[in-house]
C-alpha cells in the first residue's frame, strides 16, 4: 500500500538511538546482517576486526560477530550482548568459539532472523518500563468515549508524562478534529495499515502529529475504514515501548483489529450513560470485550433515569467502577475555540482524569 511504514521509511524519521556492531569479512553474512539491522530501524558499525578507536567494542549496545571474526577479537574485554552468528548449521566448533569470545548466544541465519531483528531493536532502543495503555470505549453511541479518551491523553501530557494517543475507530471522525489538529502535518493510519512485524518506537513518535504536547495516530479522511490485526499489533508494540501513557479510543464493535487492541491494554474504561437503555447495550459490549480484556471498568456519566445512579449501573454491568464521569460546562464552546477536552487543568473533567492517572499509575509501578 503507498505510503505504508517501510523500514526505510522508519529509519529515516528514527535516527542513530544506538549503534549495533557487526564485526565480519564474510560478504553473505554482512548481507544479511545489514538487512536485518534495516528491518529494525537501524543502522549498525561495521568492522572486520576489533573497533581501533577507543570504547567501540564496549559502547555497543550489541555486538554481531561473525563466525569468520572470532578469531579476530578473541581478546576483547568480556561483555554482556555479544552474539556468534553464521550460516552452518553443523559446524561443532561454534560452541568452543563462543565460550572463547564470551558469547550469550549462537544464531544461525536464516533460522535466528525473526529473533535477532527483535533483539537489534532492542538494543538500539532501549528496553524500559511499557507504558501504561488504557483502553475507551462507549456502552452506546454518544457515550462521550472519545471525549473521555482525548480528555485522559491531555491530561497526562500536561503533567509531563509522555502520552500517545490512538485513534482505534476508524467510523468515529477522527480524534485529531476532536484535538483541533486536523491540518497539522504527520502519519495517519493508512500509512501504517500495511505494516508488519515490528515498527520502531522512535520512528512511530516523530512520524505522528503533535497536538497539544501529545503524539495523535488518527485517521485521515480517506475511505479507509479497516486496521488490519497486524498492523494494530505493531503500532501498539511499539507504542507501548516508548513507555509513559498510551490512550486508545475503541468502538463498540468487534472485528481482529480490536481485538488485538484489546489483548494490549492493560485496563479498558467503558463509558455508559445513566440510562436503562445504555445499560441494556453496554452488557453487549462488555461481554464482547470481556472475552479479551482481563481488567474492564465502567465509568458512569449522567444524567441518569429514575432510580439509577452510578453504584447500580455499575452493580448492573458487574464491573469495578471507576467514578462519574462529570459534566464540563462550556466543553462545546471550548471545542470550538480549538481548546481539546480536559484542556483546562481546573475543570471537572480534567480533575477526574488527574485523579485516575494518579491511581493507575501506582497500581501499574507496584505490578
């Protein structure tokens, strides 16, 4: 698909995070190697023996040594991160090079290809804490899900956490109109829709929009209207690998590609009106997303039909509740101006987004 994430695309946006090592003459295995770093994101040093400048060797996030190179720096300093890697599969000495090297591991290609580009990116990343990925979804249509959702990502923002907000209802209109920021330049999801396999967190974050200190993957205003699984696989990957927040905005339906999205939060918030009706509708789709999702709450928005309040909906869906979800007077008028949801620090919707995240927070640094 044009414009689709490509490696090359993704290693453009990225730049140098970390620099892998390859030490190898052997022209084949330098092939693979660099193919392989490209699928990651990266790109490696390459020498055919020991770096002659100081700290190469132990700077390295990772160290590709080639089979034919062993001998070559078998005086190195001793060091986490070094892998052995060649083609023969049946070659009994391999072991005994390894040891002599101090290896962690011995690959052979092409077998090791999928492992060790995940274990290249790494590297070159970092490997954190995952960021903290809570999922939105509306009990009916017109819950105020979206809302809730742009609200939860501002407000993050503005306490300086590093927050991604993802769009995952391609019906819903876009959460960068909501954000005021539909003309801001950036990647939309259908240059990601053809992705597979792994995307680079740091391509993904300077590829997106940045609205109001927050990254946006939104929709554009094509007819697009499918995420393929794979490609929601790997955008949330490595959404989730940048660490802080990531706030998603889920539909009501269900098709692969939410899903996946599901099988990644660590805690859904559906969104449900104080109304029999709603409650009616929002057991559908609690059922539905139950059957992925370990950790689903409901957070409850009034005003509410006779007899009801937030406790019985709550008691209704049998899910944990999280809170009511108040009223943001003048929100409309805020939206039209271009102020996003949550956007005033003293409103009420804004205080209620503060106060989960600082409950979220410490729930998900203690598990």
């Amino acid at each position: 698909m044009a414009g689709a994430m490509t490696p090359d695309r993704l290693s453009a946006v990225e730049g140098r995070r970390g620099t892998p090592l390859i030490v190898t003459e052997d022209v084949e295995l330098l092939d693979d190697l660099l193919r392989l770093c490209a699928a990651a994101g990266v790109e490696p040093e390459v020498h055919h023996g020991l770096p002659e400048r100081g700290g190469g060797w132990e700077s390295a996030p990772l160290v590709l040594v080639g089979d034919d190179a062993a001998v070559r720096v078998r005086g190195a300093v001793r060091r986490r991160g070094v892998m052995l890697v060649g083609h023969d599969q049946d070659d009994p000495s391999v072991w005994q090079r390894a040891v002599e090297i101090g290896a962690d591991h011995v690959l052979r290609l092409p077998d090791a290809e999928s492992w060790l580009t995940n274990r290249i990116a790494d590297a070159a990343e970092g490997v954190g804490r995952q960021a903290l990925t809570v999922g939105v979804m509306g009990g009916r249509g017109g819950a105020g899900a979206s809302t809730l959702a742009c609200a939860l990502a501002v407000t993050a923002a503005r306490a300086g956490r590093r927050a991604m907000l993802i769009d995952g209802d391609p019906l819903g209109g876009g959460l960068d109109v909501l954000l005021g920021g539909e003309s801001v330049e950036g990647m939309r999801w259908p240059d990601f829709a053809g992705s597979r396999g792994r995307v680079a967190s740091a391509a993904l974050e300077e590829a997106l929009p940045r609205l109001h200190d927050l990254r946006v993957l939104s929709w554009d205003r094509s007819d697009a209207v499918v995420i393929p699984p794979e490609a929601m696989r790997a955008v949330l990957a490595a959404a989730r690998r940048a660490g802080g927040v990531v706030v998603v905005d889920l539909p009501r339906r269900m098709d692969e590609g939410v899903a996946e999205a599901l099988a990644q939060l660590d805690v859904g918030l559906l969104v449900v009106p104080g109304e029999l009706r709603a409650v009616a509708a929002a057991k559908r789709v609690a059922l539905a997303a139950g059957m992925v999702l370990g950790d689903l709450r409901t957070v409850v928005r009034g005003p509410y039909s006779t007899g009801l309040d937030e406790e019985w909906v709550a008691k209704a869906l049998n899910l944990p509740l999280v809170g009511e979800l108040p009223a943001e007077p003048g929100l409309l008028q805020a939206l039209s101006d271009g102020d996003p949801p949550g956007g005033s620090a003293r409103g009420p919707l804004a205080r209620f987004c503060t106060a989960f995240w600082d409950r979220a927070l410490v729930k998900g640094a203690a598990r």
